[in-house]
C-alpha cells in the first residue's frame, strides 16, 4: 500500500458504488476458493428500491481512499426489524450491524470500522453485532474455517486475515453459525433407516414436494413455517411479505420440485426442508461476469444442474412440534427423500446443511445422528458501543 494518509468518506453516487462493489473482486481474486458473485446481484443488494431491506433499514456505505486509491469499504446499517426483537434474541433495540469489509490492511479495516461504529452511535445504537451483510438472512459472520474450500450457493467467503483484525478492533464473539457436510452416496444409520421406515408408515404424516405451478402459494405457505419455526431463534428477524415475494422470484430459476419438502400432519403443513443445487459451481467459473459466456454456463447449468454438491439452506418445524419425537422423524424423513432424489436425478455427492447455531440442539443432533461434520464456521462479533 503507497503513501498518504487514508480517507474515510460515505459512498455519493454511481461512481462511488461502483468502486465500492470493484474493490472485492480485486482484493479477491488470487483466493481460489473465493466464488466472485454476479456485479448485477450485488448492484442489486446495494440500491434502496431493488432489494427490500432498504423498505425497513437505515444504510451507509463507506469507502477509504489513499490518495486516487480505493483500499477499503464497509456498510453499516440498521433493520428497524431486528430493533424490535427480543434482546434475549440478539438483536433487541439499541443494535447496529456492519458488514461487507474489505481492507487492504489491518489499519484500513481499524479505520472503516471505527467509521461505521460513529456513524452507528450518531443513529443512537449502543451496540454492535458484526459483521453482517446485509442482512441475517444473506451472508452474516466472518469465515473462521472452510478457507480450503469454495462457500456453496448464498454463502459467505471472508479473508481468514480479517478474523484477527475485527478482533484486534475490540470485538468478541456473539455466537457461532456452523454449516456441516455429509457424504449423500451412503446410507443413513439403521437407527436413522427404522425412524424413516416408521414414518412413512405413519398414516397421519405427509411428504410433499413443492407445486412450482402454484409457486407463490408454496412460497408463502414455506415463509410461514419458516416464520413461526426460527421466531425463537437467536438473531432472528422476520420477513416482510415484500420480501417473500422478492426472495421468492430470487429463488425461482434454483427451485426443484423434488429438492424442497413439505412435511404434513393430518392434512396441515408442519415442516419443510428447502434444498438448492450448488449455483456456486457454475459462478465459479463465470469470474462474476455475464458476459461474452457466462451466460451460456450459467443458462445451460439451471437447464440441468448436474454437480456434486446440494445445500440445505433452511428448513424448519412448527414451534408446536419442535421439541416433539414427530420433529426430529420428520426431519430425518425429508433429508432421506431429497437426499435420495440429489443423487439419482442430479448426481451429487454432497451435502452441506446449514447455516446452524451452535446451540441450536435439535438440528445440533439431527446432523450428528445422520453423522455430518462440521466443514465451515462463521463467527458473529459483538462490541458495546
């Protein structure tokens, strides 16, 4: 990094923006393992009126400049929604978040991250969990382990550099998201199989997979479970139905009927599991660009998308039932049915569940029975402001 000192200014215009989302494909272009998203998708994720969390957060984005040089950027942003959860939930009223750091240097990352905790306490926040980008739903936590290995679809892939560096900046651990790993191609445990076998014969239970003809429908019915199934969980914030509405035609061209699971009792819609091909696979060999033939890589991957990995990134049970023996059978039961249609109709190898809280002991176990290991673990950041 040359001379001078570093300036901190908020983004001002298309030309700031642009510097703000450029700066993470260079600084991480020589990580093999880092999958550089599509520029329009993070356009997108930035521009208030696109992406509706900016219809319920107050955002500012920062970049450092040395000299003509762009060396670092970062957001700092509050959900109005998570302001007005439960403190006992990690959000809670007084609580900012930062996210989407990128840093040439450990001074620089100081430096913007003194930046965005200003601004946070000119906003009247007292706290800070970080970081977060943008939301809890899209990439939260820094990557502490899984550097060896490319993130699947909607996961983060943060420097392993800027671990020490939030830390270094006063910042303690909050909680930690785990994602784990398991081999599809094998056969569950015969504990795990007689469970399953039993639930199939269950009369009263249901698998169903998704209706892509009565798509917003399923959506909604998915969001609701989703909903009721993660309101207790740490750091949850709900979703608006603006949101639902844009996630689900986000999730649209990724959705397979035989990958997403509706689990019914009695006719009533108690669980789902929500499985996605890994996009990232194709992305990867993209560079971020569309353009000359990026599209042609992506358009024939979502025509058929053959890969060795799929990812569970959400599923859940109705509060009801979450503590009950009708919870963890249900579970297993959808894991076996997708697993099962992952590798006959898509030819994965693979599959990542997650992301989990640690203390999360339901789906803690539900992973360790079917004998998962861990593979990745994001840490949230906590800092009294």
């Amino acid at each position: 990094m040359g001379d001078g000192q570093v300036v901190i200014d908020p983004v001002g215009g298309k030309r700031d923006l642009d510097a703000f989302i450029d700066l993470s494909y260079r600084l991480n272009r020589d990580d093999p393992n880092w999958v550089a998203p599509l520029r329009g998708d993070m356009v997108e994720l930035l521009t208030p009126g696109r992406n509706p969390f900016h219809e319920h957060a107050r955002v500012q984005y920062f970049l450092a400049r040395q000299g003509a040089r762009v060396v670092g950027r970062i957001s700092a942003h509050i959900d109005e929604l998570a302001l007005a959860q439960p403190p006992e939930q990690g959000m809670g009223p007084g609580t900012g978040n930062w996210g989407l750091l990128e840093a040439e240097s450990e001074p620089v990352a100081h430096a913007l991250i003194a930046r965005a905790e200003e601004w946070l306490r000119a906003e009247g926040m007292t706290r800070v969990l970080a970081p977060i980008s943008l939301s809890v739903w899209e990439e939260p936590g820094q990557l502490v382990l899984g550097h060896d290995h490319p993130p699947t679809v909607l996961m983060g892939h943060q420097p392993k550099r800027y671990e020490g560096w939030i830390e270094s900046a006063g910042y303690t651990t909050a909680k930690r998201l785990l994602t784990y790993e398991l081999d599809i191609t094998q056969e569950f445990p015969p504990l795990i199989r007689r469970i399953v076998q039993s639930g199939h014969r269950n009369d009263r239970i249901t698998l169903r997979k998704v209706d892509r003809s009565r798509y917003e429908d399923e959506a909604k019915i998915i969001i609701g479970i989703l909903n009721d199934a993660w309101s207790g969980n740490w750091g949850f914030v709900p979703f608006t139905e603006t949101e639902i509405a844009y996630v689900g035609k986000k999730m649209k061209p990724l959705v397979r009927e035989d990958l997403i699971m509706i689990a019914e009792l009695d006719g009533e819609p108690i669980a789902f599991m929500m499985t996605l091909p890994d996009f990232n696979e194709p992305l990867a060999k993209t560079k971020g660009k569309l353009f000359p033939f990026g599209w042609f890589t992506l358009l024939k991957w979502l025509r058929k998308p053959i890969g060795s990995t799929v990812r569970v990134p959400l599923m859940g049970v109705v509060r009801k039932h979450r503590n009950s023996r009708l919870a963890s059978q249900v579970a297993f039961m959808m894991i076996d049915t997708i697993r099962n249609a992952s590798v006959a109709n898509y030819g994965a190898t693979r599959g990542e569940i997650g992301w989990i809280l640690e203390d999360n002991q339901g789906m803690v176990a539900i992973a360790d029975a079917i004998q998962c290991t861990v593979n990745r673990e994001y840490r949230i950041y906590g800092k009294a402001l």
